[in-house]
C-alpha cells in the first residue's frame, strides 16, 4: 500500500495522472502508477503535443496512417486523432480493472474535443459525440471546456447520457453554472425517459495553481510596500478552491439533488487540475497536501506524483477555515484584484495554449510526413 492508495481509502480522494505518453502505455509505466494508486488519466492538447513530437514510438504509425495520401491538413489532422484514439484505447484498457472495481466511480481515461471549437457550442457537442462513438468505452470521459459558449455543450452531453470531464474552470461563477448545466442535464435525461442514471460520470476541473500565477502578479503590481497584502501571495488558489468545495457540497445536497441521486446519479467530483507548483519558493506539494477531501480528484503529473508518494501528507484539509478562506478573497478584491476578472484573462490564456499547442503539433506532424515521405 502507498500513500495514494491511503489517499483514496482514507480521504475519499481519487488520484490521477495528468500525462499520457505511449512509451509509459508500451513499458509498463502507467500500469505500474496505477498499482501504486493511481485511479484516472487526463491528457489535453498540450500534452500529446509533447508525447507525438517528443518521441519516435509514434512514426511507424503515423508512417502507415500518411502512406500515398497528399500531405494536407487534413489528412496530417486524421492522423493526429488516430494516434490519440489509439492512445486513449490503450490507456481505457489499463485502467479498466479500475473502473470494474470500483462500480464506475474511477478509472477513467480523458480525452479533449478539438481546442479550435472552445467558442462554438454545436461544434463542439458534434466533436464531443464523435469522440465518445470513436472511442466507445464506458470509462472514457470527453473533456469540454468550461468556457460560456460550452456550457450548453456540457448540459446537452449530460442530457444525452455521455460523460463528461469539464476543464478549464477557474472562477465559482463559472463552476455553479458548471454544476447547474450538470443537473439540468441529469433532469433532461430522466424526463427523456431514462430511469437509471448510474452510468453517466463526470468531473469538474478546477484549475489551481494558475490562479497563484495571476493574482501574485496582481499583489506584486498593487501592493506598493503594503506587507499584509504581500502576505497574501501563494494564498488565493487554495482559498478559491475550498469555497469551491464548499458549493460543491451545497449544490449536491437537498431535494433536487435527492431526486436524481434516488436513480442512481453520481455526483460531480471536483477535480483539482494544474497542482504542479509554479513558483519554486512555494512547496512542491503545496497544491495536494492543502486540497485533500472526499468525493474529490487530484489529477497530478508524474512528478507531483513522486513527491506525493515520498513526502506526501494524508489529511482531510480541503474545507479547513472557509472563514479565513473568505477572508483573503475578499481582502483581494478591497485591493482592486477580483477573482472574475482573473478568472476571464486565465481561460483566455488557457484555451490560446492549448488552441497553440494542437497548431505546434500539427505544423511538427507535417514536417515529420514530409521526412517519413522521402526515407
């Protein structure tokens, strides 16, 4: 037993990778994370876009997947989704015994609509449904981003059964519209005639440690020699996220939520996203340790991964002093630097890096085909 499997059997926390690599699926990595306690995968445009032009595991198939086909966009694009499909598929099948185990709760495996649809609603549910007929696996979870346009998106896959894992949230407006679009969703698949609502899964990835990144630089620019406001640097994505939970566990009480959870509705786990440390004067674990509770997600990359299991702290902390959580937020917002705004210039960013990412693959794709061509 390891701290992450003490994680999950004493906190109620689930923790997950945030990498997938098609070395660590063929040499027994992730299969040996997951014996260690891994219990999901997340991947995103970002990283594949490291694992595909990072490594020559891939050049085979993408050789095959290009062989007597023009050397087009689209052509390089269809090759792309092969090599991830492929990917998911096989990272599906080593978490499965996960999914089994567990009744469906955890085992899942991410896979994100194209970064070029986060402002097109009906793009983006006609991607979310072919992935999910592409892949078809019942521990795959299709991830949209919570951006406005997507949020329509996110209800219309819930109401249509499919499993979701919403990314890109960063402020608690966006996240109750998040948790409403998930309830609204369960309601329309119950008034569509669906009874059993137990097979339909998702999460709701709030992400961390850019929030820090953001708001330090605001203190810094504001703070002009003001020590207690200086004192508040490293504190808001922690601060954020627990009144996060907070609503979380308000929106999945009462009797609206009792309705749908008496058909077997599973709650929307939050999944704490980005919990590497950006700023090397904070600890290295200061984005798990703080955040652990149940019905929860930490998704993590291999090394916070490795510092966990080596120094990693299993206590319930996620709801610790909401009041002092309130406290700096609101202090935040008296010095001129409010969460919404921070939460809008983060998304913005979040869905160009990505969006910058998927155009960086493809450009290294396309020159890869055109040296695989001439060999």
């Amino acid at each position: 037993m390891t701290k992450l499997h003490d994680l999950y059997s004493a906190q109620g926390q689930s923790p997950w990778l945030d990498n997938l690599r098609r070395d660590w699926l063929r040499d027994g990595t992730l299969a040996g994370l997951v014996d260690q306690g891994i219990r999901g995968v997340t991947s995103n445009p970002t990283i594949f876009a490291k694992a595909i032009s990072g490594q020559d595991t891939y050049d085979e198939q993408f050789r095959s997947l290009i062989a007597g086909k023009a050397i087009v966009g689209s052509s390089i694009e269809d090759a792309y989704w092969d090599l991830v499909v492929d990917d998911i598929h096989h990272a599906l099948a080593i978490l499965r015994p996960v999914f089994d185990a567990s009744g469906g709760s955890d085992g899942f495996v991410s896979v994100e609509v194209a970064p070029s649809l986060a402002h097109d609603t009906d793009g983006t549910i006609a991607a979310a449904r072919g992935l999910h007929a592409r892949v078809d696996r019942p521990n795959v979870l299709v991830k949209i981003p919570a951006t406005e346009e997507c949020v329509p998106s996110i209800r219309q896959m819930i109401a249509e059964g499919r499993s979701i894992n919403v990314t890109l949230i960063f402020s608690l407006t966006r996240y109750g519209e998040v948790i409403e679009a998930y309830l609204s969703g369960l309601e329309a698949l119950v008034a569509s005639g669906v009874d059993d609502l137990s097979g339909v899964a998702s999460v709701a990835s709030f992400f961390i440690s850019r929030v820090d990144t953001e708001v330090d630089k605001r203190i810094e620019a504001a703070a002009a020699g003001d020590d207690k406001l200086l004192a508040l640097q490293g504190t808001a994505a922690v601060a954020q996220a627990r009144l996060a939970y907070a609503l979380f566990t308000d929106r999945f009480a009462g009797d609206r939520w009792e309705v749908l959870a008496a058909k077997g509705a599973r709650v929307q786990r939050p999944l704490w996203a980005s919990t590497s440390t950006k700023n090397p004067a904070y600890p290295d674990l200061a984005y798990v340790d703080t955040l652990i509770g149940p019905d929860t997600v930490n998704t993590m990359p291999d090394g916070t991964v490795a510092d966990f299991l080596d120094h990693g702290t299993v206590a319930r902390t996620v709801d610790a002093d909401l009041d002092a959580a309130r406290s700096d937020i609101d202090r935040l917002a008296a010095a001129g630097i409010h969460m919404e705004d921070v939460a809008a210039v983060l998304e913005t960013e979040g869905v160009a890096s990505f969006a910058a990412s998927f155009d960086d693959l493809m450009d290294s794709l396309t020159k890869k085909a055109a040296e695989l061509a001439v060999r």
